[in-house]
C-alpha cells in the first residue's frame, strides 16, 4: 500500500473500527477526545473534507499515517504496514474519505524543499506575499494582534490542498516550513521551532506563535530585545532544552492546560531559573485569549465612559 492510499482512507471511519466515537459531531468535522492522551475536553478535530486531524493541546496533526504513528507509537513505514494488514482484503474505495481519495497529508517531512515539491503532499505553496487579504486582517482583529507587528513577523501564505486554492496567516519556521492559521484553519507545512537569537542570558518560550504576537501587541513593540523560542508544539519541547539549559532564567508562556503545566514542570527539572508566566492569565486558555478578554474588557469600559451602551 502506498502512502497516498493510505492517507485517503477516512480517519473518521479507522476511528469508528477502533471504537473511537466524536464527542461532538458537526456533519463536516467532528471533536474527539485524543486517542493517544488524557484529554477531557475533546480537543482532537477531524475535518471531514479535507480528511486531516489537529489536536489542539499538543499542536500535532496530519494525515490518518500521522494519527497512526502515535496512536500505536510506531514508524511511519509500521504505521503503513499495519493499515496494510486492516484494509489488504478490503476494497480501498469504500474507506476513502469523499473528498480526500488522493490526499497525502502528513507532516513528518525532512526539510521544507520536500514540502514545496513532494508529487504526494496535500499542502502546496502558492506564493508568500505581504499580510493584505482583508479577510485575514479581519482575522487578526479578532485575535486583537497588532497589525504592524503581524506584518513583520509573518506573510500571506497562499497554498492548495487537492488542488484547492487558499490562504492564511504564515509563520515561518526555522526548517523555512509556515505555520499556517485563518479563521477556519489551524494546520502547517512542517513542524519545527522558531527561533530569534539576541544572544542574551534570558529567553522567552511561547507555545504558538499568536501567544508571541500577544506579547508583542501587549508590550507595544515590534520585536523582542531578549532570546525568543516559538516551540509551535509542545512535541518541540526535546528540541529545545540544551538550549534552554545554557541560559541563566527563562519565561514560559504556556497554555494553561495539563500538557502546558507537564512541561513547566519538566523544565524546572533542568533549567536554572524557570518563570512560569501563565500565572498572570491563569483564568484563560493562554496569553492570546487573555489578551482579547483585556482589551474586550477595555473597550466595554470606553463605551461606558462615553455614555453609549455596552
């Protein structure tokens, strides 16, 4: 079996064989509570269409190959083997999602060259260009990130899935891989770290680049003066800890769910001087919804104060 074949069979159907139910079901994605991980709040999304997964509390997801590799822990070319030994003497075409029968969504890539050039990737780069679309500038508005600041730390990414055309927020990688965010998807090119290298003692860590473009907005500036590592997965955080290790202090700013709070806890374990920042938006999920609740709050008051109505 080969990996597009493998890819195209319906995630929402191996689930099912497996005994795996949505949580919630919305006719063209459904929520699931992650098969590989403690989860309470069904935070697995399986888009129907386009038939890919995105875990929103390890920022992991892919292609039915992907989601098979860490449900069993297993290589790529095992995952292959075991979905060829279920569907061998099975008719393919009844498994494939409808939408998906040649995708090959995965992103266990080795550089960003084979993202752009693979016959078999789901995700093409178009062009990369200036934030501009009005549509993602509402987006940004939404998130109450700073428009300026967006513009100089990530483009207009516009891409195809099965030949579709789209386009989204890009940010960049170290690998030269975007991660990629609109209002109605969450997904990347690669994963990878991002990193910017003042060559300071102190150094921020942010779980996603829009929890950076918080701080930024919230700071008032344009770029950080200190150390930056963007993990854009909590599955980065091995990447990251001999260079966490060489500096003297460091400031977390996680989400504040069970996985956010695991890696505070096992980067206090061997980093000299750990600052876990997500103390000061404790009541929220993380820095950029703690951020749209400050301001929300903020312009409720302005309103008050100008005697028109919340």
């Amino acid at each position: 079996m080969k990996s597009v074949e493998a890819n195209a069979i319906s995630i929402k159907q191996y689930l099912s064989e497996n005994g795996i139910q949505p949580s919630k079901d919305r006719g063209y994605y459904g929520m699931y509570h992650s098969p590989f991980r403690e989860d309470h709040n069904a935070s697995l999304k399986v888009d129907y269409d386009q038939n890919v997964w995105h875990d929103f509390g390890t920022g992991e997801g892919g292609g039915l190959i992907d989601l098979v590799m860490r449900m069993e822990n297993c290589s790529f070319h095992e995952a292959i083997s075991k979905l060829e030994q279920k569907y061998s003497h099975a008719d393919i075409g009844t498994y494939q999602s409808a939408n998906t029968a040649t995708s090959n969504f995965s992103f266990h890539r080795k550089n960003a060259d084979s993202e752009l050039k693979s016959p078999e990737s789901s995700i093409m780069l178009q062009n990369v260009q200036p934030i501009s679309n009005l549509a993602l500038i509402e987006y940004l508005h939404e998130r109450r990130i700073s428009i300026d600041i967006a513009r100089i730390h990530c483009s207009e990414v516009h891409y195809s899935v099965n030949k579709k055309p789209y386009y989204a927020v890009g940010f960049q990688n170290d690998k030269g891989g975007y991660e990629l965010r609109s209002k109605y998807f969450k997904g990347c090119t690669s994963k990878d770290i991002t990193s910017m290298n003042r060559n300071k003692d102190h150094c921020l860590l942010f779980e996603g680049f829009m929890d950076y473009l918080s701080f930024l907005t919230m700071k008032n500036i344009q770029n950080s003066p200190i150390d930056v590592i963007v993990l854009n997965s909590l599955a980065n955080l091995p990447k990251v800890k001999n260079t966490l290790e060489s500096h003297k202090s460091i400031s977390l700013f996680l989400d504040n769910d069970l996985a956010g709070k695991r890696a505070v806890l096992e980067l206090e374990s061997v980093c000299k001087d750990v600052i876990d920042q997500s103390f000061f938006y404790s009541k929220h999920k993380d820095l950029n919804e703690y951020l749209c609740h400050k301001q929300q709050i903020q312009y409720q008051d302005l309103k008050k104060r100008s005697g028109l109505k919340p």
